[in-house]
C-alpha cells in the first residue's frame, strides 16, 4: 500500500493509492499520525475500505501531495556515513583518512525542516552556498519500543519512503554538531508516500539514485548500508523509546555534491530527483535568490 497526505482545499487528508487513483482516507483517520498510532486494527480497516468497489476514487493526477508526515512530533532521526562509499569521500574532503564507524553516527533535523514532493527547497546564499544533496532509505516506527532486538527490529517499521537530506556544509563543517548544517528549511523533503512493508519484503536490496537536472550523481544499492535497519533500530531503541510515527533516515551513498572535484553545489533552478526502486521519485526543485 502506498500512503499519502495530500492537499484537498485548505485542508489536509490522508490517502492511498491504487495504481493512478487515489483513495480518500479521511473516515478512518484525519492524517498519518492518528492512523498510525491506531495500530492493526485501524490497519485493517483500510485494507477493506481500499478492497471495496463502492469506495470513491479520484484521479491522483492532479493532486497535490504533501510530505507523508507534514509534521513529525520530534526531530527526524538519521544516520551519517552509512555507506563506505561516502565516509570514503567525506574524509577525503576534509583531508583525512577513512575509518568507518564502529558504532552508527547519529543526529537529528529539526521538524520545521520538512519539505514535501515538488517542494521548493529555499535558496539564500546569504545563509549557505554550500546546499548539498543525499539520497536516503527513510523508514517510520509504527508501535512503540524500548530494547528492540534485531530479529524482531522489523516488526516494528510501518513503512519507507524516499528522504533527500538536503545539506548546507559550509554551516555543518563550521560548527562541531550536525543539527544546524542539516535543519535549514526545507531542507528536509521526504515522500512522496510511504510503502507499507509488505511491498518491500527486502528493504536491503533496492538501488538508489538522485538526478540533478537530469544527471545521476547518485546510484547505489542499500545492501551496501554500513549498519542495517534492524542494527539502527536496536542502537536507538537501546534505553530511548521508539514511537509510532518516528522517522529515520538511514544515511546516504557517495556522489554528494562535496565530493566532487571540485566540490559542487546547488544552485537556483535545479531539479533534483531522489529514486529508489519499489518507493518511486520524490522531485524538488531549488528555489531563487
Ligand atoms: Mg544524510
């Protein structure tokens, strides 16, 4: 099932989409949270409403889609230098050698972050010249837990999407801690649904990619992820509880803009293609000065 939020007015519903329809929600839950927290029993509801051939269907062409979760309760979780590939390029640009992490490194964007499917990521030199790309595996808790070991660690995802943690590292390499570099806004698009788990029984085997203007600078596949999710989740949920609704990105391959010779940034007027295979493209574009 894949799961939006999606504009109607001025107002805000939920939806699924079945091929190019678009299925309202809005009787089982008013948005993502509630019908997550409503756990498999509201789940089930769901899967009868979308079954029916009497429910109402719209177009989803047309359709404006919103980021699935427009505003997270806390702070969006994610990983950094997941993939060996760019822990290699990030210490060659600071000159260093590569040591891969022991332990996975973890720090959060602030929720004011969010951005959504064709959203425009704000552009002020001003404030960063340095906006960067990277293309993430992101998933979200669906019921709470503390201590989750790995074998059951899955159990506890309600769904993926795509996350294009968009990065300003003229401001993250001048302070010592990540959130600041990371929790610009709109800096945080993710979407542009969530895919229940059971259309991805393997969420370690799907290739990644991000376009700008068109051109891949990233294609990697998440069986080269550093720490798997079930490592993530049990690191996190190791004396910090995990609830309904988190979400956690789990870092990203090589090809950023930072590694390139020469380094490479954004500008005004990219479009930015975030892909990954059985999840679809999540599109931005970088906004004017
Ligand atoms: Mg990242």
């Amino acid at each position: 099932m894949r799961l939006v939020t999606f504009r109607d007015g001025a107002a805000q519903k939920i939806g699924a989409v079945q091929g190019d329809m678009l299925v309202d929600l809005s009787e089982l839950a008013p948005d993502m949270l509630t019908l997550i927290d409503g756990g498999p029993a509201l789940l089930d509801r769901l899967w009868e409403l979308v079954a029916r051939d009497t429910t109402a269907r719209m177009p989803l062409e047309g359709v404006t889609l919103l980021a699935p979760i427009p505003r997270p309760r806390k702070n969006m979780m994610c990983l950094g230098l997941n993939y060996a590939s760019h822990a290699a390029e990030s210490a060659r640009f600071r000159g260093r050698p590569t040591v891969l992490p022991e332990y996975p490194v973890v720090f959060t964007k602030a929720v004011s972050a969010v951005n959504h499917p064709d959203g425009v990521i704000p552009y002020d030199p001003q404030v960063s010249a340095e906006i960067d790309w990277e293309v993430e595996l992101a998933f979200v808790i669906g019921r709470a837990g503390k201590q989750i070991s790995r074998d059951v660690a899955l159990e506890y995802v309600f769904g993926y999407t795509i996350f294009n943690d968009i990065s300003a590292r003229d401001i993250q390499n001048r302070h010592k801690q990540f959130f600041l570099g990371k929790s610009l806004d709109g800096t945080a698009p993710f979407g542009p649904w969530l895919v229940t788990p059971d259309e991805l029984p393997d969420p370690h085997a799907l290739g990644l990619r991000l376009r700008v203007n068109g051109i891949t600078r990233q294609d990697a596949n998440t069986c080269d992820l550093i720490f798997k999710i079930p490592d993530i989740i049990a690191t996190l949920s190791n004396g910090m509880t995990l609830e309904p609704g988190d979400i956690i990105a789990t870092g990203t391959p090589s090809g950023v803009g930072m590694g390139m010779q020469p380094p490479t940034y954004l500008q005004p007027g990219d479009t930015l293609e975030a892909e990954i295979d059985g999840i679809g493209v999540l599109r931005n574009t970088v906004g004017g000065r």
